[in-house]
C-alpha cells in the first residue's frame, strides 16, 4: 500500500497543501485574509498574522519527514495563536465564523465549558475509552 505524501500546513487557513501547492496556496490566502478583514468595521479589524521566520515554502526544497513535522509544528502554534480568537468567558478558540456563533451562547453571565471538558462521566466516548481499553460493543 502507497504511503500518503506528506502535506505541509497554511499558518493562516490550517488546511493542508503538497509541497508544490502552498506556495501559490499561501499568497491567495493572504488576500482572502485581507478581503475579509476589510469587511468588518474598522475596530474591529485584525492585522495579518506574520509568517513563522523560518518559514520556506520554496517547491523542491529538500524535506524529511522530521524537517516537514517540524514546519507543521511551527505553522500551527502561529496559527493558534495569531488565527484563532479565544473567548474572554470560557478561554476555547475558534476561527472567525465559529467565534461569532459562539458569542451568541457564550457570555460573562453564562459561559460555556472550557475546552477539555468533553469526556466527562455520562459522554459515550468517556465511557467507551473506559471498557478495559477496548473502543465498541454495548454499553451497558
């Protein structure tokens, strides 16, 4: 069976792209980031995320697999950190889209989970990772 090539991620969308791609990926989302910014009200703009410093996309640049683990590493945390809107009442992340769904539901007064707290006892998924290490069968 044929190994998946490895992909290398946008630091300002998160998708994934072929070594040949995000370099054409990259300035297009650039204008995608900036058009978009320059809809909203001016107070609420936010300056475009500045790329990792070691950041090469060059096509054909030698890649190990360390070396394009690390990339994804490094394009993540700024995507994280610089994308990404955390809320002020539960501290979770989300993309712009979400972020505005989010503080619909989400306020001073009534904040939301904080992240991390999905498995708690009475979710499926806490008590299926609790059937002596064994994902499926019934639940009793």
């Amino acid at each position: 069976m044929a190994t998946r090539p490895r992909m290398l991620m946008c630091y300002l969308c998160g998708r994934e792209y072929g070594t040949s791609s995000l370099p054409i990926h990259i300035p297009q989302c650039q204008k995608k980031w900036q058009a978009t910014e320059n809809l909203k009200p001016a107070k609420e703009r936010r300056p475009m995320p500045l790329p990792p410093s070691d950041m090469d996309v060059s096509p054909g640049a030698p890649r190990s697999s360390k070396q394009i683990d690390d990339f994804n590493v490094q394009m993540y945390k700024t995507f994280e950190e610089q994308v990404l809107q955390q809320c002020p009442h539960c501290g979770r992340t989300f993309s712009d889209t979400a972020f505005k769904h989010h503080q619909k539901s989400c306020t001073a007064d009534s904040p939301a989970k904080p992240a991390g707290t999905g498995l708690g006892r009475g979710s499926l998924t806490h008590k299926l990772a609790t059937l002596d290490g064994k994902v499926g069968g019934r639940v009793g």
